[in-house]
C-alpha cells in the first residue's frame, strides 16, 4: 500500500481540530443564548442596571371652589458624595470649598450634627435618634438612652472626636474644622441609612450654574418635589411632614404598632406628622355616628331624673367645648376627640327636643313645636350657616370659620339657658 503524502495527513489533522474548535464553539454558543438564554440576559441587564430612589409628588388639596390650598413645585437639589475622593484632605478642601459657595450665595445646607455652628459648640437637639446612636457607638462615644437619648459628652468634646476621626487639617480653624465635620456626619449618616446624601434642597438655577461652572467635585445636580402651603391655616387638616421620631422607627410588639423601619421607610425620610387624608375623615365620621346611638338609649332613660331643658343646656355646652377643640386642635386625635363629643352633643340634643316640646305644649301643637324646631335648626340655620360659613372659608379660612361656629355654640348656649324651662318634665 502506498504511503500517503505527509501534508494531505497533516491538513487533515489540522481539519479536524479546525471543526472540533467549530463544535465546540457552537454548543458553547446555544448553551449560552438557547438553553440558557433568558437567565443570561437577566444578569447581563441586573450588572448593568443601577437603582435610584425617585420621590413621588404627593397629592393636591384644594378648597371647595377648586383653589389651590396645598400642590407642589419642582424644585433642584445639590446631592453630594464622597466616592471619587482618595484621601480624607481632598475629601474635606472640597468639602469646605462647597460650604464657603453657599455662604457667599446665602443659601442654607442641611447640617444635621447636634453641636452649634459657632463657639462654644453647644449640643443641640436631634431627630435622627436611630442613626446618631450608631453613628455614636462607631466612634465609641460615650451616651446613655432610656426613653430619650443622651450624649454623654459636651459639644465641644464631640466635635474634637469627629473632626479627630475624619482628619480635618489642624491648622484649621474651629468654625471651618466645624463646618466640614458637619457635612461628613451627614454623608456617614448616608451611608449608615443607604441613602443618598442631599447636600441642599429647593436651590436656585444659578447656583446649580455655579457648581456646574466651577467644577465642584463630588456635587451633582437632581430635581425634587417640593411642598408649598398657599394658606397658613388649618395645619392640622392640611398636615405638615417632618423626621421620623426614634419611637415611630421601630414597631411595638406589644401595642401591635408597625414603625416606620418595617414599612421601607429610610431613616432620613420626612412623613407626614399631622394632617388628614380621606380615610382620617372617614374615621373621624365614624367614631360620631357609632357613639350616637347608645348617647340617645342613655337619654331615654335619664329623662325622668333630669328636665328636658337640662338636656338641651348640656347639649348646648357639648357644642361649644366641641367646637372649641377644633379650633385649638393641631393633631388628627384631638380631631378625633372633638367628633367623640358627639356623643354629649347631636346624640342628646335630637332626643331632648322631642321631650322638651313634648313637655312644654299641648299635644294639639306638639307636632307643629317639632317641625319648627327642625326648620329652624336643620333648615334655615343649616342653611344659612352653610352660606356664612363658605363665604368666611373663601375670604378668611379655616380657623375663622372654626372661630364663627365656636361664637355661635356659645350664643346658643346662652339662649337654651335664657330660655329654656327647669320644670319642664
């Protein structure tokens, strides 16, 4: 048998590793985009993607003519932070360079740290209890914490620690060292919350041209919604938003309250702390309407220990204290405790009505005393306090027309009391 010729064999060899590359180049390839297609995808877009917090604006309120009362703005922030920086001196130059801007603007900062801008660094008060504790226990600061919680060192003493730890130059002055410590608590604050630091809030176009212009490093621009009141009344209705309180973070087991921390809240995040929604309303109706019922069943047995005039004075004085509560209330309970004198008030008023003209006429015009006194309370005095009342809300707002009703409570008060008979049984 003749021999075959040494480069047909080689090139042969050299063949069948050219297509057992090829196979092997094509399973791996379906494994990856066929067989396990979809999972691969779903990490390449998860290594890419990045994950931002984007504030909701919340809702409108408006007065019953469709004015605005409470809406929103948008409004530009400086969010500051300290990954780019190599070395705690490049951190804190830029840091005091960005301070020193806002000063010569007249734009205030956020600057949580409890100790006063000026000599001699007094502690101040906090919010942020939950995030100061650790922050404590990191530079182990000596604090003590019962129902509230205590720094266990002088300002002063403090602000020396952290500007120690966060090595501000020594040469320094105090009021700087003090400014640049105050920016580096936020940012630790940040990072202990996993949230971003907002250096500024609501800031001007310019000053966002500024910082563009001038190369602040570590500063980037981000919009917000910002909340803005056209009415300084009613905070209670209307609500306010501040910091979670260190008792609002955690939950209770033992009162079934659920905090703040196991709802997703951030610990730096503002809520609402006064103010009534739509369900607040629809609770505060309730509690009046379940606790009318048993205040009448309570009248009908009382009416032959007390006279039907009593009933109506002591109706008369609920009003006023009712309307009293409201208008000094600037928390939703204190709503909800005003509707609770409903059961004092509406609850026995409707049934002392009856009584009373049942006592004080003759049967023939017992029907004639009762369909006057529903017009003249629910008839042309609702509707005559229904056109007072919304044209006082529309010119003077909310605590006028609270201050009207309570005049009002307290004017009827003195004409059941003028009026109405002891012996009437």
């Amino acid at each position: 048998m003749k021999n075959q010729n040494p480069l047909v064999r080689r090139l042969r060899i050299l063949l069948l590793f050219f297509g057992l590359f090829l196979l092997t180049a094509v399973v791996t390839l379906s494994d990856a985009q066929i067989v396990h297609g979809n999972e691969n995808r779903a990490k390449s877009i998860s290594s890419n993607a990045q994950t931002e917090t984007v504030e909701a604006s919340r809702g409108i309120i408006t007065d019953r003519n469709g004015k605005v009362l409470v809406g929103n703005k948008l409004a530009y922030s400086l969010e500051f932070s300290s990954k780019d920086f190599t070395s705690d001196d490049e951190l804190n130059t830029a840091i005091l360079r960005l301070v020193n801007l806002m000063q010569s603007s007249a734009v205030s900062w956020n600057d949580t740290l409890p100790v006063q801008m000026a000599a001699p660094f007094d502690l101040t008060g906090y919010d942020n209890v939950t995030g100061l504790e650790s922050l404590l226990k990191k530079h182990k600061i000596a604090y003590t914490k019962g129902d509230s919680l205590t720094i266990g060192v002088t300002g002063a003493q403090l602000l020396s620690v952290l500007r120690n730890d966060y090595g501000v130059d020594s040469s320094l002055s105090d009021s700087d060292a003090r400014l640049i410590v105050g920016v580096r608590y936020g940012l630790e604050l940040s990072r202990i919350q996993d949230v971003k630091y907002t250096f500024a809030s609501d800031v001007s176009v310019e000053l966002i041209s500024q910082v563009v212009d001038g190369e602040f490093k570590g500063v980037t621009a981000g919009t917000s919604s910002v909340r803005v009141y056209n009415t300084t009344h009613a905070a209670h209705i209307l609500g306010y938003i501040g910091s979670i309180w260190s008792e609002e973070w955690n939950s209770n087991e033992e009162t079934g309250y659920v905090g703040y921390k196991d709802k997703g809240y951030s610990m730096n995040a503002l809520v609402g702390k006064a103010g009534g929604t739509a369900s607040a309303v629809g609770t505060s109706l309730a509690i009046s309407a379940v606790l009318e019922l048993p205040a009448m069943t309570l009248v009908s047995r009382l009416q032959k220990r007390f006279s039907p005039g009593f009933f109506l004075r002591f109706a008369a004085g609920a009003e006023v204290v009712k309307f009293l509560i409201f208008y000094l209330a600037h928390s939703m309970p204190l709503i909800y405790l005003g509707h609770c004198m409903q059961f004092f008030q509406f609850a026995v008023y409707a049934p002392a009505t009856v009584y009373y003209v049942a006592a004080a006429l003759p049967e023939r015009d017992q029907l004639k005393g009762q369909l006057l006194i529903y017009v003249a309370g629910s008839g042309l005095g609702g509707a005559l306090g229904n056109l007072l009342g919304g044209r006082l809300l529309d010119r003077s707002g909310i605590q006028a027309a609270l201050l009207l009703g309570t005049v009002s409570a307290a004017a009827s008060l003195l004409t059941f009391c003028l009026s109405t008979r002891e012996d009437s049984r």
